[in-house]
C-alpha cells in the first residue's frame, strides 16, 4: 500500500519532523537529494519505523497515496524553488506541498499563487522548536489556501505541540502569512535572546557573579509569571554547564560573534515598511550586526577604554535580583507587544485577516518563545481583538507602571558605567515615548516646513499650513 505522508529534506529538522509523523500513524517516504544520507538514515534513526525511501524524486511522488502530503523542508530560497521545480511534472490535481522552511514569505506569496493556479496545493508554514520540537511536537503556522489546510489539518494537529487548549496550530491566512507570522516569532525570539545576555552581562560585569549564581538566577526568574518560559529555561542550563576538558564554564569559551540568517533582519525591515514601531526588536538585530565587528571592538576598547565599574544595586540573588527582573520583564513585553503589533498591522495590510488569540494559542507550547507571557497576550486579544498595543491591555498596563522606574535606573546606571544594554536602553525610550503625549516632533515639522515648505498641522486649528521662516 502506499505511504500516506512524503518528506524531502533530511536536515535534523526534516529527520525528525517524518519520525513524528510516524509515531503518530502516517507511513512515511524520504527523499534526499544524496541517496546515501537517506540509506544512512533508513538503516539509523528510521530503523524498524513505518518510513520507506526513494532514490529519485519520480520514485518519491510514486510511492505516495493520492493527494500527496508533501512536506519540503530544504535551505529558504533557490534550493526550495528547485526541488517545487523538479517535482512539479510528477505531481497531479489536488496533490500539496508544504514548505517547512523558513522562507522570506514574499518568496511563499508567489509560490502559492502558481502552485494553486496549475491546481496543486501550497502550504507555507512555520516550523519551530528546533530539533527537539520537531520530534515531540512542534508550533506549526500555516498559511495559504483554506481548503489546502484542510487537507492536512488533521495531520498538523496530531504531529504539533499540545498545551491546556489544544495543539499549537491553527490555520493562519493566505498566501506567505504563514511564514510571515513566523518570521515575527523569530523577531521577538532575537529580542528576548539579547534581553536575556545584558542582564547576564549586568550580573556578570557589575555583580561579578559566576556562571552557577547566574544561573540560579534565572533558575528564579523561570519560576514566575512573567518570566516562565523556554529560553529562560535554557538560559539557566547554558550558564551553568561546564567545558568537559578544562571545566570552565563553556559560555565564557564562546566567541562573542552571534550569527543570523535573515528572519530578524526580514521582521524588521517588514516593520519599517509597515511603519510600526519594533526599537527593542531592532536593538536586537543591530546587537548581532556590532557583535560581529569583534575586530573594531577590540582595538577601539585600547583607544576609549571604560573606566572601572562600580557596583551599583541590581539587587541579591535572594530578592531574584529585582531591579534586573523588572527590567528584564518590560523589555520582553515590549518586544512582544512590538511583535504582535507588527502582526496586525500586516493583517489589515496585506489582508492577512490574522487571528491574534490563536496566533498567541500557537506559541503558546513547542516553540523558541514559548512563556507564560503568551496566555496573558491571549487574554488580551481575547477581550480585545483590535488591540492597538499590549501596553493598553490593564495587565501589561499595571506590569508597566509598576516597573518602570526599575527599568529606568538599571539603564542609566548601565550607561553611565559604559556598559551596552540595547534592549534595555531602547524599551524605556520606548515606553516613555508611548507616555509622552507631546513630543518634540513639532520642531522637525517645523524644520521641514521651513527648508522644504512641506508644510504642517496645527494644534489650534485644522487643515494644513505654511510659514514663510525666512524673512
Ligand atoms: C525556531 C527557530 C529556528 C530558526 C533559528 C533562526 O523557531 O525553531 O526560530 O527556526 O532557524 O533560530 O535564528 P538565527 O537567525 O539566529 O540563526
């Protein structure tokens, strides 16, 4: 009989997404590019396992039940397009293929619209949870047709990760939101990623703690409400795992380069376009841009060196560090109210008719950003769904006032001992430019009126006006 379920692509995500498939019931074929990869696996991981393989692609799309589920998960960009290429002629009415990648969700737009114009199905959906979450049940994000969600829907459900009310996935929108909605995930991710280093970095330089202390640390921070989450969770491993020759704390080995391969760039350049304001999730993205100039850095720290720095109060591990903790959680707030923004904004924007509760449902287990956090954002769009900001919800609204003057003094005592807080710094312009009801953008109307006549609004009467500035 032949296999309900084709995956292309043995990556580790590939390998253990088609093992999850076959724990849950769906026989499965593999296909890889180079045959031996999939021998080594067959006779490996897929041993003794409902899953068959084919050495070429007409083999492949043969062994499979009609329609075919086809799930791609190769490199975003030329590759994906040369396998959809290659499989194209083999395919036949209804059959779907699913991208699993993270592709630029442009690239997903226009792969929709010619798959499902020649009558196949197109799925571009976001996959998260890295190795892990692929085997055990991932956040999945589909988007595109209706009707070819459907036509997986059961499938998804039973593969993802399940939290109290239910799995983590859900039909998304048309077109690239699925990938878009992802790309958003991976934003927010970059952002609490580089929160969660400068608070490391406070306690390291300021505080002189060690690697088992920090840990505890956020081994505290995991166990509240705002700071429950996966990778806090992993923080707290990361800091306190040792180097196994020389038994150092293996962070302290690392290479301060943090590498990137476009999804934060794509949700910032995304947010820009669509004029919605991300600076927490920026400071994230241009953190990693500076953390790859370690030359430059190195050499200037000679020219301009800091100067000694002074302990200055982050609190004790016994009260979790409490100015750092409400620092911590304002900015994580802010980069996912940043993200969530940037989603309905694109929503009413591309028509991607997103629905706020659910995509907070989907990240809610199995993914890189998976918190506790995210029921709070879900309660949030739940009794609101035209949500303008998180910061208007009563909860964030009471987290923030609450906290801010905490992130205030950790960032300018951080500044003025010359240590870099991104994050932390660009959260309280953030918030405070939010609470500022008059800014002085008045004065650059002002400036563009008078060398370009662009002309201005006025506070004191409507409509638009100009004033001859040189007399
Ligand atoms: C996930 C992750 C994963 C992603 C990297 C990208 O949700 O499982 O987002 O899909 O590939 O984390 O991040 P970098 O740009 O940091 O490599």
């Amino acid at each position: 009989s032949k296999a309900h379920f084709g995956l292309i692509g043995l990556g580790v995500m590939g390998e253990n997404l088609v093992l999850n498939a076959e724990r849950n019931g769906f026989s499965s074929v593999v296909f890889n590019r180079t045959y031996s990869k999939t021998e080594e696996f067959l006779q490996g991981r897929g041993l003794g396992k409902n899953i068959e393989g084919a050495e070429t692609l007409q083999e492949f799309v043969n062994k499979l039940e009609r329609p075919r589920r086809i799930l791609m998960m190769v490199k975003a960009g030329p590759a994906t397009d040369a396998v959809i290429d290659n499989i194209s002629g083999y395919l036949e009415e209804g059959d779907l293929l699913i991208d699993g990648g993270n592709s630029q969700f442009k690239d997903t737009e226009r792969r929709v619209n010619t798959l499902e114009s020649k009558s196949f199905g197109y799925i571009g959906m976001g996959v998260s949870g890295g190795a892990k979450g692929a085997l055990e049940g991932p956040s999945m994000m589909p988007g595109g047709t209706k009707a070819s969600y459907d036509a997986i829907e059961s499938l998804l459900t039973k593969m993802a990760a399940k939290v109290e009310d239910g799995p983590c996935v859900a039909y998304v929108g048309p077109g690239g939101s699925g990938h878009f909605v992802k790309t958003v995930h991976n934003g927010i991710e970059y952002g609490i990623e580089q929160i969660l280093a400068e608070a490391y970095d406070l306690m390291k330089r300021v505080k002189g703690m060690n690697g088992q202390q920090m840990s505890e640390v956020f081994g505290i921070w995991n166990n509240t409400d705002e700071l429950a989450s996966y990778l806090v969770e992993i923080t707290e491993i990361c800091l306190n795992t040792k180097d196994e020759i020389t038994g150092d704390d293996v962070v302290e080995k690392i290479l301060d380069k943090a590498g990137q391969k476009g999804t934060g760039l794509w949700t910032v350049v995304s947010a820009l376009e669509l004029g919605v304001s991300v600076p927490t999730i920026y400071a994230s993205l241009n953190a990693r841009v500076m953390s790859s100039l370690k030359e430059q850095r190195s050499e200037i720290e000679k020219t301009i060196p800091s100067k000694e720095i002074e302990d200055f109060d982050l609190g004790n591990i016994s009260d979790g560090m409490k100015p750092l903790f409400d620092a911590v959680v304002l900015a994580t707030i802010a980069s996912y109210a940043q993200g969530m923004d940037i989603l309905r904004e694109a929503s009413a924007v591309y028509n991607y008719g997103l629905n706020m509760p659910s995509i907070a449902q989907i990240w809610k287990g199995g993914c890189i950003i998976r918190s506790k956090l995210l029921s709070k954002i879900q309660d949030a769009y739940n009794k609101d769904p035209n949500l303008k900001n998180l910061i208007f919800d009563d909860w964030f609204n009471n987290e923030i006032a609450t906290r801010l003057d905490n992130l205030a003094k950790v960032v300018s005592l951080s500044t003025k001992a010359g240590i870099p807080v991104p994050c932390l710094s660009s959260t309280l312009d953030y918030l405070n430019s939010y609470r500022t009801n008059r800014l002085p953008q008045n004065l650059v109307q002002a400036m563009r009126d008078c060398f370009g006549s662009h002309t201005y609004e006025r506070i004191d009467k409507k409509g638009s006006f100009h004033t001859e500035w040189m007399k």
